[in-house]
C-alpha cells in the first residue's frame, strides 16, 4: 500500500468537508485555518512513520489506534511544548477523525477519549490612554503612508476588526457621513456594520483624498501601498514601525481589537451590543477580550451600585 497516496486522498476528502460540511452544526472553515489544520495533519502523520505506528503501515492516517495518539501527546509533553502548542494540534486532530469516523473512514475514533488540558492563554495588554496618543501622534504627517496609517490605526481602534477585516476592505465599505463600514467577518464570512468616530471618519477622508493622487488610485481596495493593496502581513509591519516611532514596545494588530473591546467595556457597553460590534457567535470567546483589565472596570464601575449607599 502506498501510504502517502492513501493519506493525500483521505486529507482530499477532509479538506472538501471542511471547505462545505454537510453535517448539521457544521460550518465552513476559513482557508487559513484550514491550512493550519492539514500542516498539524501532516506534521502528526510524520511522527507516526518516524515512530514506526501503526505497525503494518507507518504513517498510516486510517489505521490509527488510541494508544497511538496517547503516545504522540506524551511526546508533544516530553518535548516541552507549550500546552496552547499541543492543544492547537490535537484540535486538528479532532476534526480529522471526528469527520472520518461519521464517514466510516476508521472503525473508531481514536482521539475520542484522549483529552488535554486547555491552555490557560493570558489575556494580551491593552494600550492605556497616553500609549494610544502616543501610536496616534507617530502616524501624524502629510505623506501618503501618514495618512494612511493614520486612519488604518484610527478604525482598528474605533471599530474592533481583526486584520482580515480590515485588510479586505473596499473603497465602497465605508460610508463617512453615517460613520459606518461594512465588514465580511474574518470568521466565516458573515457580513456586519461597524461604526466609527468623527476623528476616524477624518482621518480616512483625508487619506481617501490623497488616496485620489495615488498611481493604483483605481484599484478598489480601500487601503494601498506602493505596489499594491495592503496585505494582512503589511498591518503587523505597520504597527511595528509607528510603535518603534512612539517609543512602545511591540503592538500586534490584535491588541487593538482587545484594547476597543476593554475600552467598549468601561464606556458602558452592553455585552449583547459589544457581541454584534465585534463579530463573535461564541459569548465565551468574547469574555476574554479586555479581560486583562475586569478588575480595573469593576472596581470602577462600584460608584454606580454601591450597596452601602444611603446607610
């Protein structure tokens, strides 16, 4: 049996499932992660022929024992990796043969009774008010890359969108006077609004002006750079550069997304509203965003339900 053949069709057909599931719940993955899913596939069924198991056939992704994912999850452990790092591929590895099990692809799933722990992920720091000033005024400028870096930080921080969103914007998916922008959710392709500030609906304006003079003036994404649209890699190069210029230390796109939901949070916003604004299905995934900072809000937050007051 040629097993890497065997493999590559099995992983063909995975890969169709996940693209368009048929089972009910079941929603399509975004290409990223799907891409995440069959590079730790890949890597597992690696360890298995290097290991030697199954016996018959190493490497064998349809002949996979219990005892077999017990022991690579003792040697993802013995070599110190991180319990985020083994629960991101045993998570792969469920999908895998919870799909192929439905379909009669193994006898048994072999990752049904194998459990690790979930990974206790610290919640990333927000930027507090003089560090946010301080990214902003190092965008400040008349160049072409100021404003739009400008209005780039300015939305992130107004609206919450993850890099996807923002990078895949058009010109026609944001409306200044209503201070609002169409987004295609990065997480299943749903579409929402967002809603911006007056100061951001300027930042963008004095860039889409400018944006008018560029040479790729006619491309329709919003956001340009000298050879082309803005990609998701570009935002993270941005961040690092304006933060360097402010004296900070690394800013990831991501921080910003929890730093308007810490800020959404303490202005007051409901949960329900907050769960719209930012594009998450899950309520539990949502809690952690600002959760660095709960304590701070709450403590806050005690002037307006102080039990003792009037007594």
């Amino acid at each position: 049996m040629d097993v890497g053949k065997a493999n590559a069709a099995l992983l063909e057909s995975w890969h169709l499932d996940l693209l368009s599931p048929v089972r009910p719940g079941s929603r399509p993955k975004r290409p990223r992660t799907i891409g995440l899913y069959l590079d730790e596939v890949n890597r597992f069924a690696t360890w298995l022929a290097d290991h030697g198991r199954p016996e018959d056939n190493p490497g064998d992704l349809a002949d996979v024992s219990h005892g077999d994912v017990v022991a690579w999850v003792a040697d993802l452990r013995a070599n110190a990796l991180s319990p985020s790092t083994i629960r991101s591929r045993w998570i792969a590895l469920r999908s895998l043969y919870g799909w192929a099990a439905e379909e009669d692809v193994v006898p048994s799933n072999p990752i049904a009774r194998v459990v690790v722990p979930k990974a206790e992920e610290a919640a990333p720091d927000v930027l507090d008010d003089d560090e946010i000033n301080a990214l902003l005024d190092a965008c400040k400028g008349t160049a072409f890359n100021d404003r739009r870096d400008l209005a780039l930080v300015r939305l992130m921080l107004a609206s919450g969108l993850r890099v996807s969103e923002v990078c895949g914007l058009h010109l026609g998916d944001v409306d200044l006077r209503a201070r609002m922008v169409m987004v295609t959710d990065g997480k299943g392709g749903r579409a929402r609004a967002g809603r911006f500030d007056p100061a951001t609906a300027a930042a963008i304006d004095r860039y889409r002006r400018q944006r008018g003079r560029h040479r790729l003036a006619d491309r329709p994404e919003l956001w340009i750079g000298h050879r082309g649209p803005l990609s998701r890699k570009g935002v993270p190069s941005i961040l690092d550069k304006r933060a360097a210029l402010a004296g900070l230390g690394h800013v990831h796109p991501h921080q910003l997304r929890h730093t308007w939901a810490h800020r959404a949070k303490r202005a007051g916003a409901s949960s329900e509203d907050l769960q719209k604004l930012g594009g998450w299905t899950d309520p539990s995934v949502m809690a952690r965003y600002g959760a660095s900072l709960a304590e701070e809000r709450a403590l806050a937050a005690y002037d307006d339900f102080d039990p003792m007051r009037g007594l």
